[in-house]
C-alpha cells in the first residue's frame, strides 16, 4: 500500500472496535529497510542492549522512549498512514503516548497493556524479523478488550489459571496469530489480551503508544498513567529529538502530555533508588 490515499474504512474501524486489532500487511514497506537501519543505530548508540549493556539473551532488552532516540523514527508519528490510523480511531486530537524497542526473548504471555475504562489506548507494533505463529508472532485474543462484557471479564479473571480453568496450555489458548513481514504493521487495543510463543533470542519489535485526548476531567488519571513510566528512569514522557524535530501537526499530539508530565523525574529519581536496573517492559 503506498502512502497516497491510504484511509481507514468502516469495516477497517468496526473491526478494530469489535474484536481490539487491525493488521495491515505491507503498510510501511516502503520505508522497512530504512526503519531497520534506524532501529539497530539506536541499539548499537545505547549499548547493544539493556541499561547501556550488551543484550544477554536471556531476558528482553527495552529501551523507552524509542522512537524519540532517532529523526528518522521520529518522523514515522508525521507518516499519513500512521496518522490517518490514529485520526480514524482515536480523532485528530490523538495523544502520542511513548514507544518502546525491544529485542525480545522467548515466550511472552497472555496480558494486557493496561485497562482503560472510557479512553481507548493503541499500540501500534513494527515487527522486524518475519514471524509466524510458532516463532514469535503477535497473537490476539479478539473481544477481549470490550471491558464489562461477561466474555472480556472471564477472560480477564482466567486467563492466568488457563491450565486450571480451561485446560489449556498458555500456548494452545485460542486466538489469532498476527504473521508478519518487515514493512507490515499490526496494532491492538491496550485492553486486548496478547502474547506471542516461540520466538527466538534477539526478536525485534518497537511500538508508538497513543490514545484519545483526555478530557479535562480525567486529567489526574492522564498523570496517573504517565508516572507509571518511572520504572524505565526516564524524566519526560517525550525525548529531545521528537520535541526538537515537531512540526505544528506533531505538536498537537505532544502538547496534553507534556502539560503532564511535570511529576515524572520524582517519580523516577526514586525509582532508580529501589531497583538495580530499569524496567524491560
């Protein structure tokens, strides 16, 4: 799919508003060697892996904010495509939330992003190694995000005992497998409940976070959420190249977080005092 004329369909937002994902094969790939090339600059910059140490292997290596570390990167929250996405689903007004990069490890299991009740959150996910189901791919669990339905809430109260309650490996769970190729993009609902089996050591896969505006109401839960990003040390929500590199239209989506943000480097200056290294994840 090419960059001109790129939209949404209704069938494309009944989908994403009934079952919690979309995928969209072959979206980016245009611009997938590029994105690649970036990604591995930003890890060869910072280390090769977690907390400015060469990745082990052994455990998922995260670095947050991502996207920020790098112009390039940046500039995929200005792609049409991205934001004719985002402006669909979440309106024009959307908030840029943060982005994590990754090089995953092995089996990641069933969870949620979070659990909003009224304010819908998405992560967008660029996978850079082909994957299929038993290799790492994204699996959904689709509906299981539609909070105060009897099926969601089963989910969420089962999930964790699945063995017990259903019988069920973690891996043997029903559920779509979201295969992809560099340049495709997949993104889910933070409610939707998700993992991924049988990857290997060193999966790579970054995200864009974003959500609705929230309402001046609701803005202690806004600041709420941001200070959960202390556990990965960080003193904004936003880093400098993405402020530094803004157009007007990027603005608007930065603008309702950093208003926020301003609790974040207590938050994690005492983080840093109660763990050895920051959060993976």
């Amino acid at each position: 799919m090419g960059s001109t004329g790129f939209r949404l369909t209704d069938q494309h937002i009944a989908h994403f508003n009934t079952f919690g994902y979309l995928g969209f094969p072959g979206l980016l790939a245009d611009r997938a060697d590029a994105i690649i090339d970036a990604f591995e600059e930003v890890w060869a910059g910072r280390g090769g892996g977690h907390d400015r140490k060469p990745h082990a292997g052994v455990a998922r290596s995260c670095i947050v904010p991502f996207i920020d570390q790098h112009e390039y990167l940046c500039s995929l929250l200005d792609d049409p495509r991205i934001l004719a996405i985002e402006k669909a689903l979440l309106g024009d007004d959307f908030n840029y939330m943060g982005s994590d990069g990754n090089y995953y490890v092995g089996d990641t299991g069933w969870h949620s992003d979070g659990w909003h009740d009224g304010i819908t959150h998405i992560k967008i996910a660029f996978y850079l190694d082909p994957l299929t189901r038993d290799t790492g791919a994204l699996r959904v669990m689709p509906g299981s995000h539609m909070r105060g339905a009897p099926y969601a809430d089963d989910v969420m109260e089962k999930i964790g005992r699945c063995q017990d309650e259903w019988g069920l490996a973690p891996d043997e769970v029903p559920a779509v497998a979201l295969e992809t190729n560099p340049g495709d993009i997949v993104l889910f609902n933070h409610n939707t409940k998700h993992a991924a089996f049988g990857g290997g050591k060193r999966r790579r896969m970054f995200t864009i976070n974003t959500c609705e505006r929230y309402p001046e109401s609701r803005l202690q839960e806004l600041r709420d959420y941001v200070g959960g990003a202390s556990r990965f040390w960080i003193d904004r929500v936003h880093g400098e190249k993405m402020v530094a590199t803004a157009d007007a239209e990027r603005l608007v989506h930065l603008e309702q977080v950093r208003a926020n943000d301003g609790h974040l480097a207590e938050l994690s200056a005492a983080a840093r005092e109660r763990m050895a290294e920051p959060s993976r994840g």
